[in-house]
C-alpha cells in the first residue's frame, strides 16, 4: 500500500476525463454566481448596519440576486450543452447572458452600493475613476449602443463566429463580450449607478429604440438566412431569428420601463403674481 493515499480523482488510463473533469466547468459557473450574490449580500448588510436610517433597497437585491440567476442558468445545463450544439440554444444563451442578466446586475446598483461600503479613501478613489475621461466615453450610450448592439453584424454576418466556436475558449471570450457589452449598454441606458456623461431620457429613449430596430433587423435576416456565415441548418437559423426577435423585445421592453421609471421631468418654477397696476385717476376719495 503506498503511503500517499489514493488520489481523490484518479485520470482515466485511457486520457479520458474523470468525473471530477466532468464537472468542474458545470460548477464553475454556479460556484461563481453563489460567491458573487454572496459577497453582495454581505454588503448589503453592512450598508444597512451603516445607515440603518438610508438602508438598502430590497429590490435592488432581488434585481441583482435574478441577474447572477439568469447568468448561471445560461452556462449550466440544460441548456450550456444545448447552446453548443444547436444554434438556437446558443441564441437562448446570448438573451441570458446580453440582455437579461445585464439588466439584473445593473439595477442591482451594486457601484452605489460600494460606494456606500467602502472606507472614505477608496470610495473617493472609485468615484475619481468614475469620472475619469475614459469612463466617460465608456459609459456614453452612443459607446455603448456601438459595443453591444454594433457588434451583432460582426459576429453573425462575417466568419468571426465559426471561427470562436472552433477555437478553444472561443465561446468564454463571446460570452464574456456579451455580458460586459450588454452590462455598459444596460447601465449607460437605465442604469441606477452614477454615470456623469449620461444625456436626458428623451436621448437614451431614442438610443434604446435605435437598439430595438438593430435587433429586429438582425433577427430578421437570420430567419430569413440573408447574409449569414453560420454554418447551420435553416430549421436553426429560423428558431433562432424567432428568439432574438421575441425575447430580445421583451428584454427592451424591461430596460424601456427601468428607464422611464427614473424620468423626473424639470419642473417649470412657479411665476410670482403680477402686481395690479394702479389707477391712472388715484385712490377714491373718501
């Protein structure tokens, strides 16, 4: 008997995978999810410790709880090994993780939120970077309609998809794209955080629709197979023109309504009553 132990999880004489392979990259993005809504609760607690007067919204954890749920139900399966071998699963995803889970995670607030916990040194450090020019430009709705929404023709109607699937990591590196793009583009529109360059609502309502026609007109010329270098069954592209054009509607739905419910119309300062000039024939004698 050796001295060492048998080892927890012995290879495959073969080189095939051992379970524990097997599922390290099923819980790796569950794990991540749970140490990330933990750590944001934590924080959480401790703003409310803090200024137990101010608190912590309830709602803004319950959006940003949702957001890592809807991330990991993207990257767990039943649905991870779907999206890998059909592309209407890989369209499910992109709804998850471009879309929805951005939208959770931004209305979670969780810049606002470290703000709140952070000592004083770092919180001013943080809000230096936040309006660094880079930042600025970074987090301009124009930037990011560009990043996200731009990006979609890139990937879709040039050889720039096939090649990421077939490259190791390829689909890491699109999911993450697509979670930070969609994350800029989420916050830079409806986002709860402070963003100094953001324009009024009448300008992100207009950027927002740009979105929404952008969408529309890629998920169309993927049903209709018009332009597309995705090597796939028509029966695919069709089912997943039809997913993007539904879900992604009510995914802009969602982020028009976070973004309406912030509209504060400037309100007009009352005028001062205008004085009655007097009589030209004089105070009435008595």
């Amino acid at each position: 008997m050796s001295g060492t132990g048998p080892h927890p999880h012995p290879p495959d004489p073969a080189g095939d995978p051992g379970p524990w392979d097997t599922l390290s990259p099923v819980l790796a993005p569950a794990l991540v999810a749970a140490l990330l809504g933990a750590a944001y609760l934590r924080l959480a607690c401790r703003a409310r410790r803090r200024n137990p007067v101010l608190g912590w919204s309830r709602a803004r954890t319950a959006a940003f709880l949702a957001g890592l749920a809807a991330l990991a139900l993207a990257l767990l399966p039943p649905l991870a090994p779907w999206a890998h071998g059909d592309f209407r699963g890989h369209m499910a995803q992109h709804l998850l993780i471009g879309m929805y889970a951005p939208l959770g995670l931004v209305l979670g607030a969780p810049v606002t939120l470290l703000l709140r916990t952070l000592p004083a040194p770092r919180a001013r450090t943080l809000t230096a970077l936040l309006h660094s020019t880079p930042a600025r430009l970074l987090t301009h709705p124009l930037i990011a309609l560009v990043l996200s929404t731009g990006t979609l023709a890139l990937v879709y109607f040039t050889p720039l998809y096939t090649a990421l699937a077939s490259a190791p990591g390829g689909h890491g590196l699109l999911h993450a794209h697509f979670l930070l793009s969609g994350c800029l583009f989420a916050h830079a529109v409806a986002g709860p955080d402070p963003a100094p360059a953001r324009p009024g609502v009448p300008a992100r309502l207009v950027v927002l629709g740009v979105a929404v026609a952008a969408h529309a007109t890629v998920s169309q010329l993927l049903y209709g197979g018009f332009l597309v270098q995705v090597p796939v069954p028509a029966e695919q592209l069709r089912g997943a023109g039809e997913l993007m054009y539904y879900g992604g509607d009510l995914a802009e739905l969602l982020l028009a309504a976070a973004l309406v419910a912030t509209w504060r119309p400037a309100r007009q300062p009352a005028r001062a009553p205008v004085p009655a000039a007097p009589s030209p024939a004089g105070p009435a004698h008595a």
